[in-house]
C-alpha cells in the first residue's frame, strides 16, 4: 500500500477522496450507534457535510468519460446530492423514519457503491491500495464491474438489514 498515487494527484482529487474515506469511516460509526442523541445529531451534521464535499467535488472529476467528461458515476453524485437533500428535508419535518431510509440509502448506494468503483484497475485507489495494475485487468468490460458493485452493495444492505433484525429481535426477547 502506498499513498504516493493519491498524494500525486491533482487536488480537487485529494479532496474528494480524503472526504469520502472521512464519510465512509463516520458512516460506519453514525449506523451502529444510538440514535437520536445529540452525539448522533453532530456526527450526522459532519457526515453530511464530509458526503456535501465528497460529491460536490466529484463533479471536477473526469477521469472516466462516458458521454463528454461525464461518467456513470456523476449519475452516483447527482443521486446522492438529491437523497442528502431529501434526507435534510424529512428531518426537518420530523420525518424520522423516512429520514433513517434515506440515510441509509445514501451511505450504501453512494459510500460502498462509489467506493468499488474507485477500486476499479487502473484508478487512482486501486493503485494505492493494490499498486499498479497489470494491462489486462483493464480490459473487463465496464457493464461487468457495474453489475459487480450492484451486487456487492445489494447484497450488503441485505446482510444489514437481517444483522439489525437479528439484533433487535435479541433485544426484545432479553
């Protein structure tokens, strides 16, 4: 592992990866803790604040282009700025459990799903975490790895939400 692919990086890039590993990180924390305390508010205001640069930044990325400078994964950020909105408004609203949804949402759809594409062979984390890649992992077409990361994430908000029923079905029968 090396972080010399990251730190060599234009910085609008540095940016946005240190704020979505920031927001990975506190997600993790924010999800398996309490709710509804005033530590639980804070951490969530920086959260979002940490998602708000993540994706905001990720619109003076182009590194992939699929249509212009446009990639499937601004489709991600433009998503995801839509969900933060819509969970800030449910809040507001007092809108509890639709709020948690949308959270949840966002922290699965853009954190995880986001996260399998930067480590696609040839991108900037792949080759930190990995190191360079070989020529021939670049050939796997792009639909493969979307179908990939769509699994992985479906599949991980599956497990999750049969490890939170499991839990709290122990809780009420404690």
């Amino acid at each position: 592992m090396s972080l010399a692919p990251l730190t060599s990086a234009s910085a609008v890039i540095q940016v946005h990866a240190w704020a979505a590993i920031f927001a990975l990180a506190l997600g993790v924390v924010v999800l398996a803790r309490r709710k509804g305390t005033p530590s639980h508010r804070w951490s969530g205001r920086i959260w979002a604040a940490a998602m708000l640069v993540a994706v905001l930044s990720s619109f003076f990325i182009h590194e992939l282009r699929t249509w212009g400078q446009w990639s499937p994964i601004h489709i991600l950020s433009v998503i995801t700025l839509v969900l933060l909105v819509r969970a800030y408004v449910a809040i507001r609203q007092r809108k509890v459990q639709l709020h948690a949804e949308l959270m949840k949402a966002t922290f699965y759809n853009a954190l995880l799903l986001a996260t399998f594409f930067t480590f696609l062979p040839g991108r900037i984390m792949h080759d930190v975490v990995f190191g360079p890649s070989p020529e021939a992992a670049g050939a796997v077409p792009m639909w493969v790895w979307i179908v990939g990361g769509v699994v992985v994430v479906m599949g991980g908000r599956h497990l999750a939400a049969k490890w939170h029923r499991k839990t709290r079905a122990a809780a009420g029968a404690g």
